[in-house]
C-alpha cells in the first residue's frame, strides 16, 4: 500500500516524464535531417559552382542551333550587323530568347564593355546558373517526395548526367526549355509533393512553350494528368489554363511583332507558334536538314542521351512504376511522339530527362550492397563522356573563330586590312558574328530548304557537286577571290588547283574531332591568299 501511495501522491514539483523514443522513419527524418537553411545554402553554393565549371569546360561546338538561332540574333538586335537565317525571315523563331542576351549585350555596349570574350561567355554562364537554380529546385522537389537518401542519390545521377553537363550550358532554346521543365516540375501535383502550385508551373510551361513551341509535346500528358485529378475543372480551366495560355501567346506576340517591324506597320501580325507548327509540322520542312528512321530514338537516341544511367533507369522503372507513373507516361509519349517526326535530333528529347534521373537514383537506394560500386562506375563513365565531348570533339569551329577573331585586334595605319572570308563548309559549320565581334567580310555556302520552288538545289549543295565550277562560276575575277577560304581537310584535295592557281597558303590547321564523316573532316585548314 505505501508504494501505491508513493505512485499516487501529487505535490508541487511536477516529476520529469520520460517518454520512450521512437524509431519510426518519420521522427528520425526530423532528428537527423540538419538545419534547412544550411542544407539549402550548402546545395545552392554546390549547384552554382559547379554549373560555372560545367560553363568553363564546355568548349565544344553541338548544333548550329546554339549560336545561329540566339547569339547571332541577339547580336544584330544590338550591334545592327550579322546575319539572320532564313526561319528569321519567315517568322518562325520567336525574339524571346535572344532578347534576354539582346538585354545583356545592349548593357555591355553601354558601358563600353563589349568586348568579344564578354559577348561570348556572359551568355553561357547566365545560361549556366539558370541551370543551377533548376537544379536546385529538383533536389528540394525529390526530398519532399521521397526519404534523404533517395534524394540525394536522384541528385547525384542528377548533377553527374553528361549530356546534361554537354548541354545544359549552352546557348540552345533545348537548353532553356529543359531548365524551365526542371523548375516546372517542382510545383506540379506528383503524389506526395509538397511544394504544388497550379498558377506557378502553368506560367513556367506556358513560358517554355513561348521558349520552344515543342515543350508542349513534353507537357501534353502531364496537364491532362492534372486536368484529371482536378476535382473543379471549371476553375482549372477558367482561372488557370485560359488566362496563363493566353497572356503568354499575347505577351510573345506582342514582342515578336516589335522586332519583325509589324507592330505598328499594319501588316499581319506574326504568331510564332503557329508558324512554326505550319512549317515543321504540316510542311514537313523539318525533313530538308535529314531524316531517321521511326525507331531511331528507341534503338539509339534515348540510349545516347541517358548514357550510361540507362540500365538504373530500366531498374528503377520496375520499383517505382507505380508511384510515378505519370513521368513514365511522359517520357514514353515524348519519345513516340518524335519517333513519329521525320527528323530526329538527341536535343530533341533532352526536356525528359530530368524526369528519368528520379527512376535512376531509387534504383540506386535499392542496390544496397552495390550501391557505391554502381555510383563510382554511373560518376567515371560519364565523366570520360563529359569531359571529351565538352573539351576535345568538335571544337574545330570554336577554335576557328578565335583565330579570325586575333585580325580584328589589329589596328594601325601600318596594319593589314581585315580579310575577306569564304566558309568553304556544310552551311552554319561555325558561328558567325557574335564570335569575332567586328564587321570583317564573310560568306558562308547558304542552305535554306525548300519551300516551293520547283528543281530547287541549295547553294551547299551545288558547291559538293562540283567545288571547282561552283569556284569558277562565282569568282570570274581573280579581283572577287576571297583573301581566306575555312574548309574542312576532306575538301582539300578536290580544290587544289583552284588552291594553287590562286596562290592560295595553308597558314592553319585546326583539330576538330576523331570521327570524321561525310563532308566534316578531321580538321579544319585556313587557306590565305598571298
């Protein structure tokens, strides 16, 4: 009885209670997890630095996309010389993505710091911490949806990704449209996400499509997914798709028509996205610059793309089917629906590939065992990749351009004059203006498609056919010869007695890659007239 009373007696001091700790993956998640800020902090300095490097190692060209279709834009918007190409002509290229560099180059010549280097990278690396930011915002999206460790496992295939590393920096709406995903993404309705908002990633797709009008391609099943769990789809609709959709094709419109002059001339305005839909699409224009067959991004594309992730995503496919399904869903329809497209490009398919580093980094959790020795195998294969692709394959027209760029510094009553060059290569081999930044002479082979003419032959093409007529047709004089010609090793033998007979010395050659093919040599050979 007196240890009863003992249990039973109440006084003043309250007696400590303590409660038995417990085990569950919820509370050790809290207990373990370290400060949010620092984590985010940590993860934001990691991201960015490692984008600047990404940025700085990256010194390859890719596609002519990269320059031709941004760079060269943005520097005739600012500096009134260059070159548009013909989708600028028939307003199929929306002005909002070189107008961010048109912003940045017009700020530079302000300030008088226009200079050629500053042309060149200040793009690439706002391009790279757009990319950093995403990056972010992917791993805090993958920590609210899964455990810490799935998290940081999906960021490390995430970060370590080599086409991601090849791509991501450079100056391609592919780029931009991927980055934009990646953030949209964070804030769609995923099972478990914590971050959802409607309003927030339908402007970030709406901005992608405004970007590049195939994000739509890639975001199709993910609305429709949304659109079905909705439980007031009225409201969806009235106060989410309608409005975003619509001030985002006004707002392009609107800046579309400012730069291609029909703003205030009374012409017809110019709806980029459908312009590009009729050409691409429904007049298969697409198909002029080369064509694959249907199962090429099945059997070698996306193989190509997620590299050596390949075999943990297949693996992490069968673990997570079922949870996200509708990313899956996504990838499968993206890769169809471009399988159905005549021409196929790896760039292509790059938006969904954010999507697939998710299966990747369960498969990794789930190894175990193998876990490490997967990791160090997935990191040293795609850094080989990364680093040969981004320093040493096809770097020829980069370097080229750094080479012409050395005559424009030259200045003085004794100094030569600024060479006239002749690009004697596939047409947009390398880029134009924005690399050398001063207004020397230069022609390159044109090759718009057809569109309509009957019997056409792009100048390219009539050149391949025969180099020394085409020579001698458009150079009678030797007065209107070139004083340089920039051609490809494989050419040079075709054209060699045009070469000699002109007096014509090689003064350079330059590496370009180890897997010469068709009319892209090896290296390329700077010929200068004396």
């Amino acid at each position: 009885m007196e240890n009863i009373r003992t249990r039973l007696k109440f006084g003043n001091k309250p007696q400590d209670v303590k409660l038995r700790k417990r085990k569950s993956q919820l509370y050790s998640k809290e207990d373990e997890s370290p400060n949010h800020g620092e984590l985010r902090s940590r993860v934001v300095g990691f991201a960015v630095v490692f984008r600047l490097i990404n940025c700085f190692l990256v010194q390859t060209s890719f596609v002519p996309d990269e320059y031709w279709q941004s760079l060269e834009v943005s520097h005739r918007m600012v500096f009134n010389y260059g070159y548009v190409t013909w989708e600028w002509k028939e307003g199929i290229r929306g002005f909002t993505y070189p107008l961010l560099f048109a912003f940045i180059y017009k700020i530079l010549y302000f300030i008088d710091y226009d200079s050629v280097h500053l042309l060149i990278w200040l793009p690439r690396i706002i391009q790279a911490l757009f990319a950093a930011f995403a990056d972010v915002r992917f791993f805090f999206l993958i920590r609210t949806l899964e455990s810490r460790d799935v998290a940081k496992w999906t960021f490390f295939c995430h970060m370590c990704s080599w086409f991601s590393w090849y791509c991501c920096t450079r100056t391609l709406t592919n780029s931009m449209e991927t980055t934009i995903t990646c953030l949209a993404l964070s804030y769609f309705p995923l099972p478990g996400s914590k971050t959802h908002n409607s309003k927030m990633y339908l402007t970030l797709v709406a901005l992608a499509v405004v970007v590049r009008p195939t994000a739509l391609i890639v975001w199709f099943p993910l609305v429709m997914y949304h659109f079905w769990l909705e439980d007031n789809k009225l409201r969806l609709i009235t106060q989410s798709l309608i409005p975003i959709g619509a001030l985002a094709v006004v707002i392009s419109t609107v800046i579309d028509c400012i730069f291609y002059e029909k703003f205030l001339s009374g012409s017809q305005w110019t709806v980029v996205q459908f312009n590009f839909l009729k050409f691409n699409v429904l007049h298969s224009v697409a198909d002029f610059y080369g064509s694959h067959p249907w199962h090429w991004y099945i059997t070698q594309g996306f193989a190509v793309v997620i590299g050596p992730h390949l075999p943990l995503f297949l693996h992490g496919c069968s673990i997570a089917f079922k949870k996200y399904k509708v990313l899956l869903a996504a990838v499968v329809w993206t890769i169809t629906v471009y399988s159905l497209l005549p021409h196929k490009e790896f760039r292509f398919i790059y938006p969904v590939l954010p999507f697939c580093m998710i299966f990747c980094g369960i498969s990794l959790v789930n190894l175990k065992a193998w876990r490490r020795t997967a990791a160090v195998a997935l990191l040293v294969s795609n850094l080989a990749a990364a680093l040969y692709t981004g320093l040493i394959h096809q770097r020829g027209p980069l370097d080229v351009m750094s080479h012409l760029q050395t005559r424009c510094n030259v200045s003085g009553p004794s100094s030569p004059p600024l060479p006239d060059v002749l690009f004697l290569m596939p047409c947009h081999s390398t880029p134009y203006y924005s690399h050398v930044h001063c207004p020397m002479k230069m022609r390159f082979l044109e090759c718009p498609p057809d569109l309509g003419e009957k019997g056409y032959v792009d100048e390219a093409d009539r050149f391949y056919r025969d180099p020394l007529r085409w020579l001698r047709t458009s150079f009678p004089y030797k007065s209107s010869i070139p004083t340089m010609l920039v051609l490809f090793d494989v050419l040079e033998k075709e054209i060699s007695f045009f070469l000699k007979g002109n007096k014509f010395v090689r003064t350079a050659e330059i590496f370009h890659t180890h897997f010469p093919e068709g009319r892209v040599g090896g290296s390329i050979f700077i010929y200068e007239r004396h």
